[in-house]
C-alpha cells in the first residue's frame, strides 16, 4: 500500500514503535484470543510487554461482562492480568453515568445482569433486566407502567430485547429530560466460522427509531473509553499505542484520540478493507486506516523477546 499508514511491522520497525510507547491498549476478541482459546502466543505478548514496563489494558465493546468476568477469563488463558486493566462497556457506561452525567435516580435497562451489576457497583439502581413479555392490548401499550425515578434508558446487549421492551424505552424517552445512552454501534458480532449475530447497534437503532432520538454512546470509537483509562491511570496519548482486528471501532477509537494504531489480521478486518478506505478520498474513512499492521500479535515476540 502507498503512503505513510498501514505499514507492515517487523525486524527493527518493531522495536522502534515500541520503544515510543508507554501504554498499550488492546482489544479482545479477535485479538488476543477468538472464542474460548488464546491466540497462539498472544498471552506472552502480554506478560512480555508488561515485564518490559509497558502499561497493558483491555477495552472492549462486549457489554455482557463485568470486569472481573473478564479478568478471570483471561487469566484462566495464561494472561497475567488484573480486572482494573479490562474496560468493558458495561463498566465504561456505569461510569459515564456516574461521573459525567451526574445522575440522580435510576437506569431502565435494556441489557445484560453484568451491566446490572456494574451500575449498582457504583450505586446506581436499575429496573428492566430479563424478560418483559407483551401483555395486554395494542391499546394499553403506551399507558404501560413505569418507574418515575427512572431518569436514564442506557441500550446495551440483551438476549431478552422484545417488542415491550422497546416499547417501555420509548415510553421513557417521550420525557425529555430522561438520558439516552447506548453502550456501542456494532451492528454484527462475528462468530467462527465466517457466521455472524445481530449486535448491541441493532437493539439501539430500534430504540433511536421509535424515540426519534439519538443516543450517547460510550464504547468504541467513541474518546470515552479512552479517557476512562487515561484518568485512572495517566495515560499519555501521544505515548499510547491501540492493537485491535476491527478498522470501524478500534482503528477508529485510535485515530479520534491521537494513538499510534496496529491492525492485526487474526479478527474481523482486512487489508483488503484497509486499501479500501485508504483510496476513498473520504476524510471519515482515513481515520480507519491503521499506522500499522501485523498477521497476528505474536509477530511482536521476537522483539519483545530481544
């Protein structure tokens, strides 16, 4: 590819890229491991990194777990990693709510218990989580019940998402000083095998459409996540390298916070999609393109290994 992005990282190029950062942040799935298995090497890049001083974390758009679910996880892989590292968005969007937007009351919840959890971590209370199934007639719907403490609808994944549930997030919204948040965009959720799933941006686009509003979202590309790290931990952007398998999220979160950026080639994206951007002529499709690229972040051992 021409031009000065999406370089291909090896032999010395390796070192020196490293030797420029500080902090690392990667994402998860497609990344460091795919399903239930690490990526080959991927947990000695990690644990490399860190005994070299690098500050390691972990943001990821998957708002079905908590924290600590996913430091076990990880832990259990051969990841030396501790849960103050791991920035999920149901952890992220807890905070937002907390620390930006003030709130005083409680959440309808469309989404997942790790979300509930999250939020009550930091106090704040939800209605919503499991099913709510249609009762009544078509002329009752808008009159349904709902909780006036309730001052914010926050959108994440939920297996249970129905009709009634989004019937109930707009009847919330109507009131226009309620909060809307969602917890990302990803429209599809990529599974072995080339298959794929609906994702969390479809529940919110149903949401957005019936309450003619648009939400706030704190996940990736969105700087929030970023600036979550940065404020715990002094994270120095131009310091700062983003690793992640998707141009739209990851690439992106990067290129909106002023990081360094790798692509690697073991998840969803590729060249192929990064050559695309790059010849668009269009200023929102450069940001996708990355700095860098690896086949997989094992090809960061050697150097790391040096």
């Amino acid at each position: 590819m021409s031009g000065s992005k999406c370089t291909r990282l090896s032999g010395a190029l390796v070192e020196r890229l490293l030797d420029s950062v500080d902090s690392v942040l990667f994402d998860c799935d497609g990344v460091i491991w795919r399903g239930d298995q690490a990526i080959a090497g991927a947990p000695r890049v990690i644990n490399l990194l860190k005994e070299n001083g690098k500050k390691v974390f972990f943001v990821t758009n998957n708002s079905t777990k908590t924290r600590k679910m996913y430091a076990d996880k990880m832990t259990s892989l051969g990841f030396n990693v501790t849960e103050e590292e791991v920035f999920g968005t149901a952890f992220c969007s807890a905070m937002y709510l907390k620390t930006e937007c003030k709130l005083e009351g409680k959440v309808y919840l469309i989404g997942s218990n790790a979300m509930t959890q999250e939020l009550e971590a930091v106090g704040i209370q939800q209605t919503g989580a499991g099913p709510d199934l249609i009762a009544g007639k078509q002329a009752d719907w808008a009159g349904v019940p709902l909780d006036p403490e309730v001052k914010a609808v926050v959108v994440g994944f939920d297996e249970h998402f129905s009709y009634m549930k989004l019937n109930r997030a707009l009847q919330y919204l109507t009131q226009r000083d309620c909060l809307f948040v969602g917890t990302n965009r990803d429209t599809r959720l990529p599974l072995e095998g080339g298959k794929a799933v609906p994702g969390t941006g479809c529940l919110l686009q149903a949401v957005e459409t019936a309450a003619q509003r648009q939400a706030q979202t704190v996940g990736k590309p969105n700087h929030f996540m970023f600036d979550c790290v940065a404020s715990r931990f002094g994270v120095e952007r131009d310091r700062c390298l983003m690793v992640g398998d998707r141009l739209d999220t990851d690439i992106m979160l990067g290129s909106n916070c002023g990081l360094k950026t790798l692509l690697t080639l073991t998840g969803v994206s590729t060249m192929a999609d990064a050559e695309a951007h790059q010849k668009s002529g269009s200023a929102e499709r450069q940001g996708m393109v990355p700095d860098y690229y690896v086949e997989s972040i094992a090809d960061l051992l050697p150097a790391l290994q040096g």
